[in-house]
C-alpha cells in the first residue's frame, strides 16, 4: 500500500496513518521525490500524528527524505511527533538535526509560510 | 484504528487510507461530529484518493455523515472519488445526492471557500 501524496498550492501534503515497515518507508521516499518533481513543489508536510511507533530504519529514511527534498528545492516540515516518538528518537541517539518540526498541520504550514515567505 | 481528522484555519480534513470497515466507518462518523464541535469548523473536506472499495453500508455512513455535518453547520465535500468507486456507487443505485463532490483536495477546498465566502 502506498502513502497518499495529496497537493495543497505549492505545498503537497502527507498524513501517515499506517505503521510504517522498511518497504513501505522506501516506496514513500520515491514517490514523495517524483511528486516533488512534476509539481515544482516548494513545501512539504509530513504529518506524523497517527504514528505511534518509530525504529532506526524508518527515522533514518525520514531524516533522509527531508534532506533529499531539500536538495530538489522543497523545505519539508515534520508535524505532529508524539511524545512516546520523539522519546524513542532521543534514546535511539537520533537527533532529526536540520530538521524542521511542528506541533500540527496548521503549525507546519505556517512555519513553511514564514520561511518561504509566501 | 482512528481516521486522523486534521485542523487546517477552519477546516478539518480528513484523508482516508483504509479500507473502511464498519466499525471505523462509524467510529469515524463520531470522531467527526465530535471535532466539529470541539473547534466550530465551518468546513469539511474528505479525501478519499486511496479508496479502492466502497460497499453499500459505507456509501449510507458516508452520505449521513455529509447531512449530519450540515446540520451542525459544516460543508463537507467528498474528493478523490476513484473511477471504480463512482461505478460502484451508481450500480448500487446510491447517488450521493445533496453531496458536493470535487476532484482533489485543492479543488474541494476551492468549493469551500466559493461556497463559504470566506
């Protein structure tokens, strides 16, 4: 099953509702690169308040989309990491560092607002 | 599992990515009255891109949704309905009248605001 990309404007849009295993997490990277690609977005937000587990694989590749995306032009913003998660990302050693994050969508938005000054 | 109702200015939004069973589909049905009450939205969009599937009980679930939504004065627009969705639909002879439909999230927020005025 693949995660739904949804567009809002420039930005696109995408709230993870499943758990996420490797391949599904891989398959996510692609296609949210690809859909950077065609729309010429310039924002990305990636709502994260359904996800109640995380391991190192899966922030791995998160960390690596956000830094991937930048490279293609798109500032993305993590909203809505619960607090057993970023419990988990601490104690895993993992520090997300250079990554934006928000308290909700509407946060994240705003912050991509601000910092594209659109 | 819980379908995230996500709070974007007065709108809520919802993207589902399940296959809807009966019990989320109501449990749905609930958490969506209850948050439009908690935050006093005005607007509604329901994106239902990654739905392959739909079956009688939650076409009904669906449209009483839409109607309850109206009467505790919320728009609800139904987006990304799937070509094999809208086929199923008709030949279960459910019509989804009074049910405004848009093609994507983008647009289902643009019928909003025409409609809103906001």
């Amino acid at each position: 099953m693949r995660i739904p990309i949804l567009k809002l404007g420039n930005y696109l849009l995408i709230s993870i509702q499943m758990e996420l295993d490797d391949k599904t997490a891989i398959q996510f990277q692609e296609d949210l690169l690809q859909r950077i690609h065609e729309t010429g977005a310039t924002g990305v937000v990636v709502d994260l308040t359904s996800v109640d587990i995380i391991d190192s694989f899966i922030a791995k590749v998160l960390g690596e989309v956000v830094s991937m995306s930048d490279l293609m032009g798109a500032k993305v913003v993590l909203t809505g990491i619960q607090p057993a998660v970023a419990i988990t990302l601490i104690d895993l050693g993992i520090h997300l560092q250079n990554v934006q994050t928000a308290l909700d969508l509407e946060q994240g938005l705003m912050k991509l607002h601000q910092e594209l000054g659109e």
